[in-house]
DNA sequence: ATTATTTTGTGAAGGTTTTCACATAAACAA
DNA sequence: TTGTTTATGTGAAAACCTTCACAAAATAAT
C-alpha cells in the first residue's frame, strides 16, 4: 500500500497534531529499541490512547500501516514528520535571556528536533554583546532589521509579561508568523500570525483542582 | 442571587478548567484596572472566546452573576480561586536544579499564585548543600523522607528524561499525588497520582504543522 | 492451498463540548 | 411606575471528537 499524502480540506483538531507530536516521539524510542513495526495498539499502550484513535489520527494524513502487521516504524517516523514540517530546519530567535529564555537556549531537545536558536535578543546592556553558547546576544533596538536578515522563521517570547505585548508587536511588522509566548499574558496578533502559549500556572493550577476536587482521569481502556 | 456551590457528578472537562485560569488571570488585570464588574462579552473578547462559552463553564459551578449588570470581579476571582483550590497555599518541591529547574525557582509568578517552591533536590555533589534562592538543596537519597518531612504536596520533576521514571517511582513512594514534570517521557503512575505534562517541542511543532499546513485558526466571533 | 489470526482503515454510532437562542431578571431612564 | 436595555443562566441544537465494529488485506500456521 502506497503512502499517500491527502491534502483535505477537512480541519485537523488541535488534539490530533498534539498526539503526532506524541508518536514521533515514540517512534524515536521504538527506533532506537529496534522495533521494524509497532501495532496502533502498541502505540496506544504507550501513549494511554486506545488503537481505534491512533489509527484514526493517521489516517486523515494517508495509509501508512499493513494490515496484519502494523505500522513501520522508520517510515512512519518520516511520515509524521513531514506532516509536522519537521522534517527540515525551522530557524528560531528568542527574545529576552533571562531565567527562563537561558534555560531554553541550552535545550538540547529543540536542537534535535531541528528548531535551531541561532538568535538572541535582550534590551539589557550588560548582556548585549555577550556571547551566550555560542551566540552574540543583539541589542532589541536592532530586533526588526536583525530578524529578516537572519532568516528567523519562529520567534520564542521570553520577556516580562509588561513588555510582551511590545516585543511582539515589532515580532509582527518584522514578518514573523509564529510566536512561542512564554508571558502571561494573552497576545493580540493579526490573523495570520500562529501564537502558541505555555503557561506553566495553568498546569499547577489544573493539579490543585483536581487534587482539591478529587477529579477523575478519563478512563482509559 | 447567591452563588451556591454546585456539587455535581458531572465531569468538568479539562479545558473549562485550563479556561478558569485564564479567566482568574484575567480578573486579577481587571482588578488593577478597578473594574467593579465584567460582563462575559468582555471577558469572552480578552480570552478570543465566546460569551456564551463563559457564561456555561462558570455555570457549572454555580451562578455568580448579575443580569443586566454582569459578574463582580472581585467577589468572581475569589471564587474561582476557591474552584481551582489556589485560595490556599501549595508547598511544592522541585527535582533536578538545572537550567530549567533553576529557572522555575526563580518565576515568580508561582509564588504570587501560592505554589511555593520550599524544597530542592538533586544528586550533583557541587549542588547538594549550596544555597539556591535561599533554599538549601537537599541530596535526591532523602527524598522519600524528606517530602513526607516537609509536607510537600506537589512535585516539579526537572531531571534528565533517562532518569524521570526513577524519580517518579519514588515521589509515588513518598505519597505524593501531583506532579508537574518537564521531562519528555510519559511517565507510569498510580491511577490515584495525577500528572501534568509541560512539553515545550509540542507547542513548536505545533507552529511548525500550522505553518506548513497554513492550519485554519478556529473562528473566533 | 486453505484456514486461522492479526491488524489496518473507516463509515457510523456514541459521547462530549461548544454555540445558539431565549426566558428571565436586574438596572436604568424617563 | 413603566418601558427599555443589558446581560445572565440554561435547555436544546449543532459541531466536534472519540470509540465501535467490521470488511478488507496481509501474515502465519497447518
Ligand atoms: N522563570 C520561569 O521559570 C518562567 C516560567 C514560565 C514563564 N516565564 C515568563 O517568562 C518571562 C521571563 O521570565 P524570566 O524569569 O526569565 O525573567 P527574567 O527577568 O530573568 O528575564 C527577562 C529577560 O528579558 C529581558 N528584557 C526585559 N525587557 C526587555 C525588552 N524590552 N526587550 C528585550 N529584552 C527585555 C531582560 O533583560 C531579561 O534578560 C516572563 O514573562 C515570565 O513570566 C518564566
Ligand atoms: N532546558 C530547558 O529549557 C528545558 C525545557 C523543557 C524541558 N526540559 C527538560 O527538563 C529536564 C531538565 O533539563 P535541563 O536543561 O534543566 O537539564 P540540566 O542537565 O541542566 O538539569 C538537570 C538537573 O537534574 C540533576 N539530576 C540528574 N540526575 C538526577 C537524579 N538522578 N536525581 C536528582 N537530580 C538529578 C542534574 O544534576 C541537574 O542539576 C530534561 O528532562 C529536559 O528535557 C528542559
């Protein structure tokens, strides 16, 4: 059965892409354990899904699987990447290398996944012009020249939250298209820019509810 | 109209309440803003949601509004305080004082929201002793008693993926049943221990697929 | 070969979440 | 007062997402 690349119409949910991301990450595991194939169930049993929505997942995307056998992992890993667009360098700057902004810089997981941090920028003068593993950190000021010129594709945001709104207002008239916001806050953007959030609170505050409420987990076959 | 507490049976589903925080979020800038009350249309507009969408996960914990007036901002934060459980103080501790767990010891937003960092572990014998932010790092082979000791209840998990499970293994051993873990791993937990994953490569490859893909936002009224 | 077994791919069913739409209630204006 | 406006709270409808269940296809066993 040939892979085959569907290009529908048909909106993908946030949800589906999250468990791609959750597979590739598998099938690195599945690769380096030496599995050829591995079952929807096997990845199901690993991800706590059941098959029925693995197999569902992959197939808005095309027919990577043999019946009878399952799902080859090198491939399959490919696949998703290439429908994750990851299968190619993304470019990255990151603005503000505070706590959080260094923590990321050092993160070897973005490298491997090919999300290059070759740009660094801060408004503070004992930080610009330091070299920070390997990069210069640019002054702000030169943020909307700097940009273009270095080919960033993807922007991290890891300013103070009173700025954010700032930086990212320039982050747009620069071209950007996708902002990894760090602040707490919510961005306003044009419609065709992609703003994602982490919002670590958000997580804390989800264990405390669901401690404080004894919430049940969704069962899981 | 008193706002009563709703005690249901009905499961709240997770992204109600990753919205009830960002509604507190919210209300704590209307507050510095001395707003007295905020109608769901205004509150819908600072999250890009729909009013409606407000109005029903409020309404699953009881009635806090006024008609023809809206919600009062204040007396509304302190209920969704009371709901998300954060009307109180969490005593959390931190494994793995690396770039990201120094980071987190750092982010003051956690303190301000009463998740306090008041225990460090790791096993690097330049780290056990030191003083980080005025707390002491204890060395990993106390864990099991020394959370009990400490009274910790929440468990930020920043150590090398390898060595997360190991970890988690023992924070379950010490009783703990919440945890907040940074490590790219899908961690095996008791069904009575809740955990909550941070996964930063997510969210890139999320920009990632949505800029390949030209992925269509939802709509947004 | 033939049969049993495994496992995919997918419509349809079932379940959950969001949105709609409106009765209801409070506030405000005249 | 009374009427007009505003805005909640909520069943019902619509949209969306997950699971079911089974035909189809491949493998493995006899
Ligand atoms: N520390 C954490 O663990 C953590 C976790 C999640 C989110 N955050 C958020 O990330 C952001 C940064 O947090 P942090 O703890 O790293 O703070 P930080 O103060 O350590 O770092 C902020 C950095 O931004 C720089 N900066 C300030 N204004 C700037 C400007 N106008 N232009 C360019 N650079 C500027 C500062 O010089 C500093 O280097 C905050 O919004 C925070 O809420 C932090
Ligand atoms: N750096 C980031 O920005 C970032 C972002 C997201 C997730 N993560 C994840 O967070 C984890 C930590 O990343 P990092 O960059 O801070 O790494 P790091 O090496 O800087 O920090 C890891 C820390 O854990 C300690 N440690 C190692 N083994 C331990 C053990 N058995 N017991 C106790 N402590 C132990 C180390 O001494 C070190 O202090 C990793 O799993 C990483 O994938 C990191």
């Amino acid at each position: 059965m040939e892979p085959t690349a569907k290009l529908s119409k048909k909106r993908i949910s946030e949800s589906t892409i999250h468990r791609l991301s959750l597979y590739y990450r598998t099938l690195s595991l599945l690769e380096k354990e030496n599995y050829e194939t591995v079952s929807s169930k096997e990845l199901a049993k690993r991800e706590k899904l059941t098959p029925a929505q693995v197999r569902k997942d992959l197939s808005f995307f095309g027919t990577f699987g043999t019946r009878g056998l399952g799902y080859p992992v090198i491939e399959l890993k490919k696949q998703i990447a290439s429908i994750l667009g990851i299968d190619r360098q993304w470019r990255v700057a990151l603005v503000g290398v505070g706590n959080i902004g260094s923590a990321l810089v050092s993160y070897k997981e973005f490298s491997r996944q090919d999300f290059h941090i070759v740009k660094l920028f801060d408004n503070d003068q004992r930080k610009i012009g330091s070299n920070h593993k390997g990069i210069v950190i640019s002054d702000i000021k030169n943020l909307e020249t700097e940009l273009p010129e270095a080919k960033i594709e993807i922007v991290i945001v890891a300013v103070p939250a009173t700025v954010a709104q700032y930086i990212v207002d320039d982050v747009v008239k620069a071209g950007i298209k996708a902002i990894l916001n760090f602040a707490p806050v919510n961005l306003k953007v044009p419609d065709d820019v992609y703003v994602r959030n982490e919002n670590m609170s958000m997580e804390l505050e989800y264990l405390s509810f669901a401690m404080v409420n004894e919430h049940p987990k969704k069962k899981v076959k």
